[in-house]
C-alpha cells in the first residue's frame, strides 16, 4: 500500500440484513471475514468480481488510515471437491492443493491483497469439532441416523440475514446443498453440522466419533477463532446468503451470542452469454486462461471495478476491451513528468468509495483527471505521482 495524505473518510454500504445503506465504521480496527474457494476447478471471473469488490473494501479502510484483519477460508473439503477428483481419478488432497495454488496466483495477478489468515476447512476439523459438541451441549443439535443437524429454531434471530420466508427457505436449501426432503428432520431447512463416515469419503476422528463437519459450522468456527463474535462484515457472493451466511449466523449466535457479524455486504452474480457464470452451467471464462492468452490482469480488474457490486452483470469481451482502453489512457496520462494537481481528485476518488463502494464513480473521478491532462496538461512535478499512488492504493491497479 503506497504513502497517501490522510484521508477521513468512513464506508456506507448496501447491508443485506438491514437491506439499507448503512454506515461500515469500524474505528481504527476493521474485522473482515469473506468466504473463499472451494478448490475444485479453476477461477472464473465471477470469483475474482467477488475478491476484487472485498479486496476494494480492503484497501479502503487500510487507505484510510484502519488496521485490517481480514479472515477467508477455503472449503477444502467438500462433496463437489470429493466428486470432481473422484471424476478424473485424482487424489483430492492433491486436487484441492493445485487449484488453491491456481487460485492465489490469480489474485496475485489481480493484485488482491492477501487476507490475514487464508484458511483451509481441513486445518480446523478438530476446532469445528469443539464447537459442534459446543452446540450440542446447549440443545441445539439433534441426531439423523448417526448425523447431527443443527436445530435453526434454536437461534432467536435465525432469518435476519436473508429475511426469506420459509417456502424460499426449503427451495434454495434444496438447490445449494442441503438436504430438506430427508426424513426424519425437524425442520427442512436444518443443516448439517457432523456428518458421519460415508463410504469412499474422508473422515476425522473426534469426541464426536468420526466423520467430518458441515459447510456452515466450518465457516462459523473459523470466524469466531480468528475474529470473535460482533466482527464488523461478512462477506461473500450473493448466493451465500441463504443458506450459507444465514446458518453461519445462526449457529454463531448459539454459540457466541448476538451478533456473529454486525454487517453483511454480497458481491453480485456475474453471468455470460445470458446465463449466470457457474460450473454447473460450464459458460465460465478463467482468470488463468485469459492471461495466459496476454490479456492484461489489470484490464480484468478495470472492468470489474467498472461494474456496481449492487447489480448483477454480464461479462462480454466488449467489457475487457474497454478496460484496456481506459488502462491505456490512464497509463499514458500517469507517465508524464508532470500533470495537473490530484490533490481534490484523490480525495473525490475516496469520496465516490465510501460512498456505497461506487467504483464507477470513482474510475470517472480517474477518467476526468486523465483527460485534462489530456488536454491541457499541467505543471504540477507530484501531481501524476500522487494520483498513481491512490489508484494503486485504493483500486490496486498498477
């Protein structure tokens, strides 16, 4: 992070559990937890919009003057994962560890700052472990032919994060892995928390028997570890929250009390060719392979930078061939000797991101610096520095 003049600006963001703006003022101390990667194929750009927006917020409060704990976890053991090396007849472990790697020299390439703490779910089956005996031992688990399911009524504020009703609640559990149709459960929407041996599959031995954690507990049992109870955001794609962030928050609040996190802020669905990006679908687009075919990994950050976390969009090639353009310009105009004074630009660049994260507004703050250089120039000796200081700083584009 570049030298910047102190800049006194705070963050309001779109808080889902709120559905307001809301103020994101952690004093001097932030406390950050962002779901990461389940390493089972390689990073589309719906995985780096996700970074780059948490990333963003990162560099804010940093920028601004904050100490920064930022946690994320890697679900490094999961049916998906298990699946997919049992498909190409690989070792999971070895699998897993591939595409972690593939995945931070990505990020490294989109210059994402790296978390604190990057966590695998297999380093904490031991912790997770503690913690579901934690919430059995307050009454708030149950058992399924060997299972243990949490009991989500056991959790007071259970559904102020999604605020869904309960017919939404059983559909979504449904399509993102869970399991409401199983007999013998009190309620459909009720996650796993243990699950016990399956044939062919990885377990752990523990006070509980052997098995191994759910998707939900892990998370929880990481962030409450490395941050405690009340941190300031979660974060994650918007398909985390329900039932992912919704559970997580449930069972934190058995465990730690209320609230697991005091503000949650989702990053939103990047789709192609008309279709939301997934790997169900197969319509990805790599980070990897964009550069390896030369693309600049600053031109993809742009053209993510470019698009509003609030609103889903469409990736096109028209999008990173605008990027390049604006990096081209951008570059040109920061490479004179000297330019026009950035001392107000740096500060309506701030501005624009604290207010509601606006990074298209604040690549326009950018845009209209560039282009009275442009035009007139200026005879400012620190001026194209300062500005290349507070792009580097606050967007992370060299």
């Amino acid at each position: 992070m570049p030298p910047l003049p102190p800049l006194d600006v705070d963050l309001v963001a779109f808080d889902t559990a709120t559905q307001a703006l809301t103020p994101i003022a952690p004093g001097r101390e932030a406390r950050m937890y962002v779901c990461g990667i389940t390493p089972y194929d390689a990073t589309h750009i719906g995985h780096a919009a996700t970074y780059v927006v948490f990333d963003t917020i990162h560099r804010f409060w940093r920028a601004t003057g904050r100490d920064v704990t930022y946690v994320q976890n890697v679900t490094d053991i999961d049916d998906p994962l298990l699946e997919r090396a049992a498909r190409d007849g690989v070792d999971w472990q070895q699998l897993a560890a591939f595409e972690i790697q593939r995945f931070r020299d990505d990020m490294v390439a989109l210059r994402v700052l790296p978390p604190t703490h990057l966590v695998g779910a297999v380093e904490t089956v031991g912790d997770a472990a503690a913690r579901v005996a934690q919430i059995r031992d307050a009454g708030a688990a149950y058992e399924v032919d060997g299972d243990l399911y949490f009991a989500a009524s056991a959790a007071a504020r259970f559904g102020g994060v999604s605020h869904l009703p309960a017919e939404d609640m059983i559909a979504i559990s449904a399509e993102r892995g869970g399991d409401p149709e199983r007999p013998g459960k009190a309620n459909p929407v009720d996650p796993l928390l243990w699950q016990a041996p399956r044939e062919g599959h990885p377990s752990w031995d523990s006070p509980l028997g052997p098995g191994r954690p759910g998707w939900h507990i892990e998370c929880a049992t990481i962030a409450l570890d490395l941050l405690g109870p009340g941190f300031d955001l979660q974060g994650g794609g918007r398909d985390l929250i329900f039932p992912h962030h919704e559970m997580s928050a449930a069972q934190g609040e058995v465990l730690e009390g209320w609230p697991f996190a005091r503000h949650y802020v989702h990053s939103p669905m990047v789709s192609y060719d008309g279709e939301k990006m997934s790997k169900s679908l197969g319509n990805l687009v790599f980070v990897s392979q964009l550069r390896e075919s030369g693309v600049d990994p600053m031109a993809v950050r742009l053209a993510i930078l470019a698009q509003s976390y609030r609103e889903d969009w469409p990736w096109t090639p028209q999008l990173l061939a605008q990027a390049g353009a604006r990096l081209d310009a951008w570059r040109d105009a920061l490479s004179q000797p000297t330019g026009p004074s950035s001392v107000d630009a740096v500060q309506a660049l701030a501005q624009a991101l604290g207010s509601d994260l606006d990074t298209p507004a604040a690549l326009e703050v950018v845009d209209s610096w560039v282009e009275e250089q442009r035009l007139r120039g200026g005879d400012d000796p620190g001026g194209p520095g300062l500005m290349s200081r507070a792009i580097d700083a606050f967007l992370g584009v060299a």
